[in-house]
C-alpha cells in the first residue's frame, strides 16, 4: 500500500493508531453488549458512546494536524514553490490510496457517529445512566425511585422533559454535576433540584389530566402503637380530592388549587416550608384577594414569589423517603413483621432513632441489638418461633436500606413530603388559621376542607360515622388538647 510522504511522521501515525484501536475496542464493545445484554454492567455503556469516542476523535484529529505539519516542514526545504494548494490525481497510484481510504474511512466513520450517536443520546436518557453511573451519589434517590409509583416513568420524562431548550440545559447541569462528583464537591444530603424542575404544566400533567381529577378517594390507614401488643388501630378516610359529584368540575376540592381559573402566587423561602403571603387570583372574574401571615411581621431571607402547582403538594412523587413509622407499620400490616412478636413497634422504634456511619454498621447492630432483646426477654417466644425473629429482622433492614441512606444523610427528615400534615408541615404551611386578607377571609384549617373520617379506632371496635357524617378525630392516646397544636409538631420529636 503505497501512502504520499506527508503520511509519515509520528503525530500522523499515532492518530491512525489511537483511532484505529479506539474504533476496534467500540465495535468490540459493542458486539459484547449485544451477545450479553443484560450481563455487562453500566460501566460498558460509558466507555462504549463516551470514553472511547474521544479518544477515536483525538486520534482523527491527530492524523491531518500531522499530515499538514509534515508537508510545511518539506515545503520548507524546497527553494521554489510552484504548487500553492494540493492537487488530486488519480493518476498517481499513491494518491488514490489516499482519496479511497478517505471516502472509505469517511462514510464508516460517518455510518458509526450515526449509530453512536444515536445510542448516546438513549444511554445517557436512560435511567440506569441517571441512577447507577455515579452509585453512591445517586443511590438513594434510585433506590426510592424504583420503590415509588413512577418506577416505570423514566427520570428524564420528569427531570428533563420534551423539547430542545430543556434538554440542552439538563446537559449542562450535568456537566457541573459530573465535575462535582470527580472532585467530591456534592453536598450531603444531595439539595433537592426544586428549582431547576419544569413546571409541572409541562410535566406532570402530560400523563395526569387535572380537569379530569373530579372523584373523592377513600383512604384506610393502618397504625400499630407501640404497646406491648402492638395494638392496631385503623383510620379510613374519604379524601376530598375533588367536589362530591363530578359534575361540579374543579370547583371544589383538593386539587382546586390547580383549577384552570384559579391561580395561587405565594411567597416564601427557598425550601418552600415557611410561607408568608398567599395571592388568590381568580382569572374568570379577575377578583384578587391577598393573604397575609399575621404571625410574621418580618420578610423572610431569600425569599421568592412562585405560582402554586402540583409539586407544591406532591414534592416527592418518586423519591418519597418513609419515616420509621410508616414503613415498620406497613411491614407489620403486611405480615412481614409478625403483629405476635411482644414489643416490636416500640423496640424497632427505639433502635431506629440511633445514626449510623454506614448502612452496614446499621444492618449489624439491628440484627445483634434484636436478637439479644429477645433472647434475653422472651427466650419461651423465641424458642416456640424460631422463624418469626429473623424474617422480623429482615424487614427491619429492608426498610431501611429502602428509605434511610447513612453515607448520604438522606431520609425521610432531610426530604420532607408535603402531601399530608402529620410527620411534616405540608397543608399546615398554608391552612393554619393565621392568612387573612384584608377584607377579614382566613385560610381555614379546618381538617374536612380536605377530608372526614368515617371509621377510626383499634381493629376489631371501630367507630364508623353515618352515610354524609364525619367523625371527630380520636387520638390513639388520651390526649385533649390535640387541637391546639398541629401533628407535626409532636411527631416531628418521635424519631
């Protein structure tokens, strides 16, 4: 094979190399993704469409960067130039060398960044590129998502979203976010992104329909008190998410909030828990009413002015982190954790407050702390079920390994859900008695705005209430003044 002088000098060489090699290790890599698709790891992803790419890139741009140097270091050995710019000839056997392996290497290459970059596009849009690429960092919002309803969303539908706007800027976001992750930049925990999400408009509501969320939702909850019997005690509920007949549409309701008429501004700090004023505009009349926190006098520091939309409510639809309570109760309700075993709720409850350094040292000592509990304190218990405690056990660490992530210091009371008002401040930031407008209208706080509760109390001597009658709440324990203060602020201290 007969090549034109310019060709050889080292930098051309070393590209020709460096690219051939490259483009050898892609196809190989390639081929292997395809034999053994679901047994290479994520990792394979990432040298196949991003790390080898470059290299063969360099490489190409080595070859003419050489080639050009050569022949001006030949030029200039000549006295007379009588050539000013490269003429083809295919007469000249070496130069149609040239010219084939040109178009030849030019319409593979070009076939090859078709495909790759087809594939890169899809790999870097998928959710195992999302979640597992930088694992540690990452791990606990993919280990909530796949436990979430959206488990079959894919992250970018929801992160990113339609269009080229917002597709190149979730790029560049993720440019400082991979530099954050090489130089160990990152806070713990990870902030939540509320401000760089779409609007829900754009989002959320491509799948949910708002103007068709009409029915009320009827609701059981399951508790067990952390009693030596591990007493159930059940709540039903009838969430009024929309008006009692569908024919009234959105006027009435929880998601009223997000009538296509109505429009709610508010201002508050940048985590969205400390509000000040709420603006009602309605947009068929165009009455405005203003309400005021009549608590605070003061503006808080950084504060913003945001439209109220379905995340202000829903702020953790796939990366929902369970406090203790919630998911040892759904263990218990489940049967995974026996409702036999004396004590459990309570003790679970007591270990589950402790901090850990690593979700391994967390695993070791509740295996150990349980086990010796119950060795010591109810030998007989153990003895007669010898099943019951480790599968317990097992729960136990399930639980936690799914909502509470050490390394990260992510859990449930460093990501809050806003959906509801016991563990968390949620409806309470709004519907607390204390927004009125000037012209004397308050924000109620009245609990059956929202819901009524048609059955309450320990299984087996439940209270119901009549066809269009409400309960008044009964707490599990003797407590008469549950009225003044709201739920979070008690069990916001119990774990």
């Amino acid at each position: 094979m007969k090549l034109p002088k310019s060709f050889y000098s080292w930098t051309t060489i070393s590209g020709a190399v460096l690219a051939s090699v490259s483009f050898l290790l892609i196809v190989f890599t390639l081929a292997i993704t395809f034999i053994f698709p679901t047994d290479v790891g994520n990792y394979l992803g990432l040298f196949t469409f991003i790390i080898l790419p470059v290299f063969l890139i360099i490489g190409l741009i080595l070859i003419p960067i050489g080639t050009v140097r050569k022949m001006k270091r030949d030029k200039s050995k000549e006295v007379h130039r009588e050539v000013k710019f490269p003429i083809v000839n295919l007469n000249d056997a070496s130069q149609r060398m040239v010219v084939a392996i040109f178009v030849i290497g030019t319409a593979i290459f070009l076939l090859f960044t078709a495909l790759g970059s087809y594939e890169v596009f899809h790999y870097t849009e998928s959710n195992e590129f999302c979640g597992t690429l930088c694992h540690s960092v990452m791990e606990p919002e993919y280990v909530t998502y796949h436990n979430s309803a959206h488990a079959r969303v894919s992250c970018v539908e929801c992160h990113v979203g339609t269009g080229v706007n917002w597709y190149v800027k979730s790029k560049l976001s993720g440019m400082y976010q991979v530099y954050s992750v090489i130089a160990k930049a990152y806070p713990t925990p990870i902030e939540t992104p509320i401000h760089n999400l779409r609007p829900a408009q754009e989002t959320c509501e491509k799948c949910h329909w708002p103007q068709k969320f009409y029915d009320p939702k009827f609701v059981t909850k399951k508790h067990f008190l952390s009693d030596e019997e591990n007493t159930e005690w059940n709540i039903q509920l009838l969430m009024k998410t929309g008006p009692e007949h569908s024919a009234l549409g959105q006027s009435e309701g929880i998601h009223w909030h997000i009538n296509p008429d109505v429009k709610i501004d508010y201002v508050s700090n940048w985590k969205r828990d400390s509000i000040t004023e709420v603006k009602y505009t309605n947009l068929s009349t165009g009455k405005v009413r203003v309400f005021k926190n009549n608590l605070i006098t003061d503006s808080i520091q950084s504060s913003e002015t945001r439209t109220m939309d379905c995340l202000d409510c829903h702020n953790r639809p796939s990366h929902d982190y369970l406090s203790p309570a919630i998911f040892i109760d759904a263990a218990i309700a489940s049967g995974e954790i026996s409702l036999d075993i004396p004590e459990i709720k309570s003790y679970i409850m007591g270990i589950l407050v402790e901090e850990f350094p690593t979700t391994d040292s967390a695993m070791n000592y509740i295996s150990n702390k349980v086990n010796k509990y119950y060795d010591e304190n109810y030998e007989d218990f153990v003895i007669a079920n010898p099943e019951v405690i480790p599968k317990a056990i097992e729960a136990i660490q399930t639980g936690y390994k799914n909502n509470i992530f050490p390394t990260m210091k992510a859990d449930w009371s460093q990501y809050p859900n806003y959906m509801g008002h016991v563990e968390t401040l949620g409806c309470i930031r709004c519907h607390n008695d204390n927004f009125i407008s000037d012209d004397g209208h308050v924000i109620s706080r009245d609990c059956t705005v929202c819901h009524s509760i048609k059955a309450q109390g320990p299984a087996g001597d439940m209270e119901y209430a009549n066809a269009d009658s409400s309960l008044v709440f009964n707490h599990p324990f003797e407590m008469d003044d549950w009225k003044e203060m709201t739920c979070f602020e008690c069990h916001k201290e119990l774990y």
